[in-house]
C-alpha cells in the first residue's frame, strides 16, 4: 500500500473561498501539520518527505520496493491550494488583473 499525502498547510478550499470573495483578508486557514512521514516510521512503515519535484521519483521507487505500507508526504510551499490555483492567481482574478 501506498499514501501519498499532499501537504499544503492549509484548508485550501476554504482559503481558495475567501481569496476569491475577500482577496488578502483570509483567516484560520493556516495548519501546524505533524511529520507525516515521522508519523508513518512510527508505525513500522515506510515514510519520506519530498520537498521539490526532483525528490519525487527516488522516493517513490524506494517507497514501492521496500516491501511494505508507504507514505510519502508532498509538502507544497509555491501557494498552491490545489494542483491547478495557486492563491496569488486568484488574487488576479478577483481584482480583474
């Protein structure tokens, strides 16, 4: 079994809301997330971070070949809310920029 968690932290959908009906006015959509990956290891699983898209491909080929569960965490640090909306995009949108 493989996890991936994909770590922005935040609530992006409730940020992404209120980018887009009050640009720069957001609040209580900051998160304090655990260690994922720490969290995983603690469990007798297989657990790494990946932080720039580089990373991506070893840790994945050492996540499926280590013979058991596996979480790689994807920590998101560009704004991203989603894959596609980063939040300063919406920003744009909503001041008609």
């Amino acid at each position: 079994m493989l996890i991936l968690v994909l770590n922005n932290s935040q609530y992006g959908t409730i940020r992404q809301h209120q980018e887009q009906t009050y640009p720069g006015r957001v609040s209580g959509t900051a998160l304090g997330n655990p260690d994922f990956a720490a969290y995983a290891r603690a469990f007798g699983a297989h657990g790494e971070t990946v932080t720039v898209t580089e990373e991506f491909g070893p840790a994945l080929d050492r996540a499926l070949a280590c013979g058991r569960a596996a979480l790689i965490e994807l920590k998101v640090t560009d704004g991203r809310l989603a894959p596609a909306s980063p939040w300063r995009a919406l920003r744009k949108e909503t001041a008609g920029v």
